[in-house]
C-alpha cells in the first residue's frame, strides 16, 4: 500500500488496473473484487479480464469499474471484440494490454480499442514507424502535439539528468 500512497500523491493517472493474479481465472476477479474496496475511489480502475473469466461473470460486477483491460493468453486475445462490446454497452472504456506484434495491434485497432499498450515501438525506429502504421493505417500521426513538447522535455531532462 505504501507504493499506492506514493502513487497517489501525484496525482490521479489515466488509468489503473485493480491486483489480478495472472492466470487466475474466476479467482482472479474475486481477488480484484476484494482489493478494490480498499483502493482510491477516484482512480479510474480497470478489471483485468483474462482466460477462465466469462463475459457474464464481469457484466454483474462491471458497474463498479472505469473499464475493461483485456489480459490472457494470445488465444484469448482473440476474443478482444466481445469484451470491446461489453465495456461499451455500460460505458465503460476498454484497454487491450500487450498489443506485443503487429497483428495484436492491428486486432486492438479494427475493433475500436480505447487504448492499448505494447512495448513493440520501442526496439527500432522501423518498429516505432511498423506500430504507427498499424495502429493509425499511416504515419501520418501526431502523438503529442507542440502543447505537450515543453513538457515532455523537461520530463526527459529530468529523467536524464546528471
């Protein structure tokens, strides 16, 4: 908890995932049910669906969450689409996490993910500019517009700093 405390002096993020335990299943969403009464209520918490866990099981309990944060396997990656519907359906966002291969973020893009992440861009220009083009269709994309630059450099001086 001191790590969240840490956390939460910061600021309040996009986006958090309530604890899962990975490949837990229907234990795992009864896990993530219990941590989230002790969590800050005005994060925007996400439940981490993943193999074992059916789209009935996180219906029920959906209400009490920002949105869905798609897990699992590659096989149950696929059915991305089915959870995109369900986080929809209650207005929910839905995040397709470890988009790792082009056709992973192709998928996260034909189905209208809200978000994704993928640590694919980050080895190579060529797979930052492979990324850009299956996300977006092109590399015409503006990822951070001028607003942003001043303060992604300091960010980065910082981080950099001596």
């Amino acid at each position: 908890m001191h790590r969240l405390d840490m956390a939460y002096s910061i600021g309040t993020p996009y986006m958090a995932v309530v604890p899962d335990i990975v490949a837990g299943g229907k234990r795992s969403l009864e896990f993530s049910l219990r941590w989230l009464e002790r969590l800050p209520r005005q994060w925007p918490w996400y439940l981490a669906v993943q193999d074992g866990i059916q789209l009935q099981d996180v219906e029920e309990v959906l209400p009490l969450f920002s949105g869905i944060l798609l897990g699992g396997t590659d096989r149950f990656k696929t059915t991305a689409w089915y959870w995109k519907q369900l986080a929809h359906k209650h207005r929910k966002k839905f995040h397709y996490a470890r988009a790792g291969t082009p056709r992973k973020i192709e998928l996260a893009r034909q189905i209208s993910a809200d978000s994704v992440d993928s640590a694919f861009p980050l080895w190579s220009f060529h797979r930052f500019d492979s990324f850009i083009v299956a996300f977006h269709g092109s590399l015409e994309l503006t990822l951070f517009g001028p607003e942003t630059w001043a303060l992604h450099a300091s960010a980065f001086n910082r981080a950099h700093a001596v």
